[in-house]
C-alpha cells in the first residue's frame, strides 16, 4: 500500500484557538468548580408569560451585574401535535437591529433566523391541547400524545426540565451553563490586544483581568492561518448545557470518526479532551477516531437506556461544538460507586445565531428518527440504478477509457451501473464544458452506456473558475449572483481552477440560474442518463481559513458566512437536484445528486459519502460506524469510497472492502488519482471471481434494499440499522457498532474488518435464531457473540427467523435490465415459537415521479403454521399494502405493464420436518384457477437447517395469492 500523509492538524483549530468555544467552556469550568455557589444569571419574569394555541411566549432576562441594566432575551416554546418541544431564544436588541455594526459592514444585524427555511419542512403545527399551569417558582405545560408529557419550566435561575412517565428525561440549563452572548458596543482599550493564534502554536490561557472585567481578547477580532476575522457583529455565540439524566449511552451528530456511542470529551483515560465539533470542512486525509470536524454536519443526537430513547436537534447553522460528560450518581453513598445511574451532561456552542432546540421524549429510537425526519423530510427515493454499482475514480482519462472499462465489465460479467467522471473531463476546469481532445464525443459514450441501461455521472463544483473566456464566470459576474467578501465585492479564492468565484445558491435568482445551466441546449453533451456529483461544497477554499471561506463573507440577504456555513453545501445539492429535476421537465426523472457536504435536510437530495478515506484496515472498519451514524441521523443513503481514496489497497483488503461496501446504501468504488487502477476485473484471480460474486449478492438482493429506501423515503427510517435500535432493550449490546440490520429484512452482516482475520464474533440477542445466508448453518441467541468462520471468499451474513425477504437470481449486466426478471421470496422460519414470517416488497418503474399518483406495487408476504391437523400446515399470503382508492392512469398503466411479472421460486428456511413427505403445494390467485407447484424438501444435516424450495408457482408479484403447504 502506497505511503499516505495523515490529517494537517495545524489546518484546523482547536477549541483553545476558537474563541467562542473557549469563552463558553470556560463558563462550563467556572460553574462546575463552583457547583454550590454558581448561579446563571438567566431569569424569566412570569409577568411576561403568554400561551396560545400551543405557544409559550415571554422574556428571558440576562442579570449583568450591579449598576448595568438586564438585557432582554425573546422565548418561544413551540409545543407541536407530534409531541416534539421547540425552544427559541432570540435576542431583543438584534431583533429590532437596535445595534451598530463595524468597519462599515452591511451585514445583517439580526441573528440567523433562516435556517429553519433550509432545514425545516413540515410537522410545526402546534398542540392546541397544550395546557399551563403557573406557580410562583415555575410553569408547568401538559402536552403530547394523551397528555402523557409535561415540560417544567423554572423562573430563576431559567431552567426546562422534561418530563416523561413521572421521570425528568432531559434538562435544559440544569447546570446553569446557558450564555447568549449579547450586543454590545467596543470601548477603545488601548492595553487590550487581539490574539493572533499562528498555525501550529499553542494559544495562550485566556488573559487575567485583574478588574475581573470579561476577556475581550476574541471579541472583535480573531486570527488564524494568516486570515483575519472582521467581526463587524462582535461576540454573538450561544451556548447551553443538555443533561439526560440515566441515560449513559449517546448517539448521533454525524459526521465524525469514532465509535457509534459517543465518547466523553473533558479528557481522562480513553476519552476526548477536544469537544466534537460541526464546521463543514475539506478534510485532507483525516484521521481515526477523533471528535474533528468532518464534510457534514448534522446536529441530532440521541441518548439512549434500557427502553427508553430520547434526543434534541440543535438547529444552528454555523460553528459549532458539543462537550459530553458522564457522572455516575449513587444513590447509595455506601455503595462504593457499584450500581446507580449515568447522567450524560451535554454542552452545546455555536458561534451566533439563535438558540433553537428541539426535545424529543420518543420512548424509542424509531419514534426519534421518524419525528425528527417529519422535520426536516425523508431521504429521497432514488431512482433504482442509484442503489446498484456505480465505478469511479479521479480519473477515466477520455471518452475512449469509458468506453473501454464498460467492455470490459461486461467481458468479465460484472454487473455495475454508473460509471463517473471526476475533474479531468472538464475543457480547463471549466464545469459544463467537455474537453474537447479527450472527451470529443460524450453523447456517443453516453449511448453506449444507455445501450446496457447505465449511466454517467460528472463532477461539478460550486467554484467558477475566473477566466476571460468563459461566458459562465461572465454572467456570474454581471448578475451579482456570486458570494462578496467583507467589504461587499465579489469573493476571489482559490480551488482546482485557480482563480475563482463561488455562485451562492442562498439566493433564488442564482438557483434559477443554476437550473438554465443545465438544460440540454446550455450543458451541451449531456444526455438523460447523465448525473451530477457537486464535490467541494463545504466550500473548500484552498487559500482560505480552515480551507473554507472567510466567516466574514456576506451571502445573499446579507447573512454573513459565519451565520449559515454548514447550510452552504444544502444549498448547493438543492439548487443541483431542482436543476435536474427541470431538465426533463415533460417526464420528469428523479434526480440523482451526490453531494459531499451535508447539514439537516440534505436528505431530501439525493445521496453522501464519507469523503476522502485511506486504503487502510482502520479506514475500512470506521466506515460502518460512520454509516450508521448517518442513518439514525435521518440521512440513511450514504455510503463510503470502497476500496479507500488515498492509497493503494492490497488484495486482501480491497477484496473485504468489497465485502463490505455491497452493504453500503450508496455503494460506491472510488480511487485517487494517484493511485493504480483497480476495477474488479484487475484484481486477478481468486480475487475478481470473489469481487464479482460479493457485487452480484448487491443486485440479488436490489429488490430488498430498494423496499428498504421507499421505507426510508416515507418515515425516515434507517436503510442501515444499528442493535440498539433493533433491540432496544438489550443492554450488553447498546455500543455495538460493527454489526447491522439491512431494514426490516431480518438480515443481519457483520463484515470483515481486519487484516488476515478469518472469522468474527457476531453478537445474537438471546432467544432469536439465525441462519447462515448461504448454507442454512444455525445460529442461536443467547445474549452473547458467536464464531463465525469468514475466510477471505465468505460474508458474514445471517438471516433471522421471522422474517420474509425478496430477491433475484438471474444475473444481468445492470439493475435496468432487471426490470421484468421474476422474484424470488426467501422466508425464514425461526425456531418452534417462532414459526410466524413477515415481510415488504415495494416496486415502482424505478425512474419517475408516477409513483406519487399510485403506479406502484407494495405488497406484504405473511406466512402461518397451521392451526389444526385438518387444516395446511402452513400457509404463505401476499396482501396489498396500498389503500383502497381509485387508480389513476398512471396506475393503472403500470399495474397492466407489471402483469406478467411473477414469482419465479419461494425458498423456505427451517421448513418443518413433515414436509418431508410432500412433493406440491396447492396455490390459490386472484382471477386464476386453483393449481398446484412442486415442492422439494433438503433435511437438517450437519449443523444446517431444512429447507424447502417451491419451484414455478406462476403467481404474479402484484396479485393477490395464497399457497398452502
């Protein structure tokens, strides 16, 4: 494996070189050390109380000492039907933009109260149920399903406390660390100094002020890589502690490396002494197991106990932070700190903006994911070549290399999809031109894919390249639809081009330009089954601070960047995914974007990746956690570079990785370019032929996972799903993160992760049983893991009794050309109390919008054992899943077209032993005669279960059937 540098930490701050995240901990630590004495200096008068219809309104006062007025805070606490609690908290002065700004800035005086606009969709309507009760200390509000919840709120000091089957589940303010840091204005000190923080050094402890006046020292200036913060605004940040008493386990704010379980981050052996921070960034090469800031943001977190799952969305778009710290509290001083309970302490920063969270009280994890995706939407669902194979690197060098890797594909019948063009397709880094020496014919290349129903997708980025012919920058330029700098001209940095510009997609007009851009007279050379990759979207800026943009920046509206940076790459993704969806606007095609930055509500856009990974084992084994954490974030369809970006992968480990990345949502092979070239086919012999058998289980298995994601695009639900959400009773087995559930399927896989291993111990929750997907072997829960042999051509991956799943078995060269194969239903039968199955299948044309207006296919499969010696001994049913209504053309159009598709086999896993003796089944159809299908019978031997195949039963997928056995 070729050498490969690590993460340039000098690149990136700390929190001692961040002075708001400094300012808020020491806060933290002033109040901590003096838990006994400290007050918060926050109160709400109760004469300024006013509910309606739901709506908490009054004023949070801000105490600042003898001889100085207090400074008012708006509060508004949203209880909403879904039972999810908002809480806002706005600034008075800044809200009436009573303030000075300096240097002449035109930024906003307000603080950001757009990202809502960005990140919030629906399920705000409020509980009108709601119902106050007032003391003297606190008001208390009733809400939620069956007034089951009740929120507390304290006057003085202010302080929320949640409530939740007679128990506090989460505290706002418990520790008093709440600071909205309000305006002020800059008295001239001449013995105060900014800081300027050089890269690589240490910064200094905050100053001493013997006056024991605040330290201004970040206040209204701030440095770092040689870039200079304006701060026209001064100090706006917000902070506020979120404690979840018993509650140890704590999940979510993706994206980071790391375990799925949170770690603390006030340091101590195994923990973090940096907190987890949120600031979109270009990471280059970025390290294991580390709270630094990564290419998304997504601030949702859960915490989670025996039974009960709780979380909060922070809504701030702009730099962030989060501490957490355990406590173990005793209620036994004698105990010795045996037994008790674990408190997680939370302490949440951002650099400005409001103070807007959302509290959820579930009881489970399920409950958490689909409020939260009520929220901000559900992932998008995909067109079906999205969720098979796409090959990629930087970079197939002509239209020729396409062509010729796409023979070879089909020469070494390797199914794939898409195939992708990074930087070099460009004529000079010019996004929307093809170069004309290397690529000369993109449309006769496109036509060869279309030939085998693939597709192309190209990379374009935010950044224009600054150039004299180039009419793009000339109309980015003329129509002010680009980002300005500080001083309100247009924004000059560096990326691949060299000299650029950056559109700013917060503003409509530049959306609508966007969207010209691509229509197929503009974007010549670009066909229908071309697609778009907008990589750099954080934005990355090569001579900027952090590699971004300066926080300073004014967007459209005059929001400085500071405001809204971890929304610019949603911006981005939105303005490309509605461009492709106008492209084709008399069939409108589903659009199919990649973006690599990410903030609450990318979901809704396509798909993620976890950006620039090594060729390394601890690159592969990171990728599962960080998956999953982006799955019970709301964003399931994400995936990670198989293979790894940097670095050249030996054999062994590319062949794993492929093991693994198969059972990634977005399952895609991508390299540097750099790197040697590494297609399936080039791997050699045995590893090709396991590659390709590894690929082949994804597309066996494509009608499953596309189910999984029409479930994802209607409540939310993670396409990958950890224990603890299966289970969340299972206490032994809260922090596995190395295992998952595909969906609902029962199917559970455990890749391999680590150089020369030939087995790994899967956990099994006790009482369940499992088989081996591929030889029936047994496997019983009992609360522990279990062997499992996986030399270098076996997955490990299990079926659970209980569950009924669908597949195909015939092999084609894409996904498109499978669209009229029959099924296959696996059903998997568990142990003797567990002889009941279940399970989905969803079907629509896999393109296009018909779907919303009923052209599509849901139906449930059930299977029972029989009831009585008279009656079959077990009997399997398809029933609709769609709700009685009148079909529409489309419907009906679709429904006719899908008639002759049918179930080709049924596979049953632990088949009864007195099916032995039998040889058919009787099958029963909607508007069919009755008939009967043979029926074969394998015994148990060897550790393997029996298993029954019923061959041909000529049932069609989307009909109404019944078989008894």
């Amino acid at each position: 494996m070729g050498i490969v540098a690590s993460v340039k930490h000098e690149n990136f701050k700390r929190c001692d070189q961040s002075g708001f995240c400094r300012r808020n901990r020491a806060i933290a630590d002033a109040a901590t050390s003096n838990e006994n004495s400290w007050a918060s200096p926050y109160y709400l008068d109760p004469a300024t109380i006013n509910v309606q219809n739901g709506v908490l309104k009054a004023i949070v006062s801000k105490s600042l000492g003898e001889g100085y007025g207090p400074v008012s805070f708006p509060l508004t606490i949203a209880f909403l039907e879904s039972g999810v609690a908002r809480v806002s908290i706005d600034e008075e002065k800044r809200q009436k933009g009573d303030v000075e700004l300096r240097h002449g800035s035109v930024a906003r005086k307000e603080r950001y109260n757009e990202a809502s606009n960005w990140a919030i969709v629906g399920a705000l309507k409020t509980d009108r149920r709601a119902s106050p009760s007032m003391a003297a200390e606190a008001t208390t509000i009733v809400y939620g399903p069956g007034n089951s919840y009740k929120a507390v709120i304290k006057h003085s000091p202010f302080a929320i406390d949640f409530w939740r089957a007679n128990e506090v589940h989460v505290k706002l303010n418990g520790k008093g660390f709440l600071n909205m840091e309000h305006w002020r204005p800059k008295i001239e000190k001449p013995a105060k100094e900014a800081i300027e923080v050089k890269e690589g050094e240490e910064a200094q402890p905050l100053i001493e002020n013997t006056d024991a006046e605040e330290d201004e020292s970040t206040w209204w200036e701030e440095s770092f890589g040689g870039n200079t913060d304006s701060k026209p605004k001064g100090p706006e940040s917000v902070g506020l502690d979120i404690t979840f008493p018993g509650y140890e386990h704590v999940f979510g704010i993706p994206q980071h490396t790391g375990p799925l379980s949170l770690k603390q981050t006030r340091g101590g052996s195994g923990n973090f002494d940096e907190p987890y921070r949120l600031y979109n960034s270009d990471v280059f090469e970025y390290e294991m197991d580390s709270p630094m800031t990564l290419y998304g943001a997504i601030p949702l977190m859960q915490a989670h106990r025996k039974d009960s799952t709780v979380g909060v969305f922070w809504l701030n778009a702009a730099e962030t932070w989060i501490d957490i710290v355990k406590t173990k509290i005793s209620t036994n001083p004698l105990s010795l700190g045996i037994g008790g309970k674990v408190d997680t302490q939370t302490h949440w920063f951002s650099e400005a903006g409001l103070l807007d969270v959302f509290v959820f009280l579930g009881p489970t994890p399920r409950d958490i994911v689909h409020a939260y995706s009520d929220l901000t939407g559900y992932t998008q669902l995909p067109q079906q070549f999205a969720i098979a194979y796409h090959q990629c690197r930087w970079n197939y060098v002509s239209d020729d290399d396409v062509r010729e890797v796409d023979r070879k594909f089909d020469k070494h019948n390797i199914p794939y999809d898409i195939i992708w063009l990074d930087l070099e397709y460009t004529n000079e880094k010019k996004y929307f031109q093809w170069d004309p020496h290397t690529f000369p014919d993109p449309l006769g290349m496109q036509t060869q894919l279309d030939a085998h129903s693939r597709k192309l997708v190209v990379l374009i980025d935010p950044h224009i390249k600054n150039t004299h012919d180039y009419s793009i920058v000339d109309d980015l330029k003329s129509k002010s639809l680009a980002v300005r700098n500080k001083d309100n001209e247009i924004y000059e940095g560096w990326c691949w081009p060299g000299s650029a510009h950056w559109i700013d997609c917060f503003s409509p007009e530049a959306q609508k330009w966007w969207t010209s851009l691509f229509q197929y007279k503009t974007f010549q050379g670009a066909a229908p089954n071309l697609f778009i990759w907008n990589d750099m979207n954080e934005p990355s800026v090569f001579n900027g601070p952090e590699t971004t943009m300066p926080k300073d920046n004014i967007h459209y509206g005059n929001w400085e960047h500071r405001d809204l940076h971890n929304i610019n790459g949603l911006t981005f993704v939105n303005a490309t995914y509605n461009a492709l969806l106008h492209r084709d606007s008399k069939v409108p095609k589903r659009p199919f974007v990649l973006t690599r930055s990410f903030f609450s509500g990318s979901q809704r856009m396509g798909a993620m990746w976890t950006g620039d990974n090594q060729a390394s084992w601890p690159h592969l084994a990171a990728s599962i956690p960080m998956i999953l954490a982006n799955n019970i974030a709301g964003f399931p369809f994400s995936g990670a570079d198989v293979g790894g970006f940097f670095g050249n992968p030996e054999k062994d480990l590319l062949t794993r990785w492929y093991q693994a990345g198969i059972f990634y949502p977005f399952f895609r092979a991508h390299a540097h370019i750099d790197t040697r070239r590494r297609e399936p086919y080039l791997a050699g012999e045995p590893y090709t032929k396991i590659i390709t058998r590894a690929i082949r289980l994804r597309y066996q298995l494509l009608p499953a996972w596309y189910t999984a994601f029409h479930q994802a695009s209607v409540d939310g639900s993670p396409i990958l799903r950890p224990h603890y959400y299966v289970y969340p009773g299972d206490e032994a087995a809260f922090d596995i993160d190395d295992q998952f559930f595909i969906g609902s399927t029962g199917l559970l896989a455990k890749p391999v992760v680590s150089e020369g291993a030939n087995s790994v111990d899967i956990y099994l929750p006790t009482g369940k049983t499992f088989y081996d997907y591929f030889d029936y072997t047994v496997y019983r829960g009992v609360g522990k893991s279990v062997p499992f042999s996986a030399p270098l051509e076996k997955i490990p991956l299990l079926m659970q009794g209980g569950h009924i799943f669908p597949r195909k078995e015939r092999p084609r060269k894409s996904s498109g050309l499978m669209k009229w194969d029959p099924y296959t239903l696996v059903v998997v039968l568990g142990g003797e109390d567990e002889m009941h199955a279940e399970g989905e299948l969803y079907i629509d044309d896999g393109e296009t919008f018909d779907y919303r207006e009923g052209a599509f296919i849901h139906r449930n499969f059930t299977y029972a054992p029989g009831i009585s010696s008279n009656a079959p001994m077990g009997i399997l049913r398809s029933e609709s899943l769609t709700p009685p209504s009148k079909e529409s053309k489309k419907a009906k159009a679709y429904l006719q077209s899908m008639e002759h598709v049918r179930v080709e086999k049924i596979v049953v896993i632990n088949a009864p032993s007195q099916w032995g003796g039998r040889a058919s089944v009787r099958v029963l159809e909607d508007g069919q005669h009755e008939r009967s299908a043979g029926l074969r019978y394998w015994k148990a031997e060897g550790g393997r279960t029996a298993w029954a195949v019923v061959r041909d039963p000529g049932v069609g997928i989307g009909k109404r059937w019944k078989m008894e056995f």
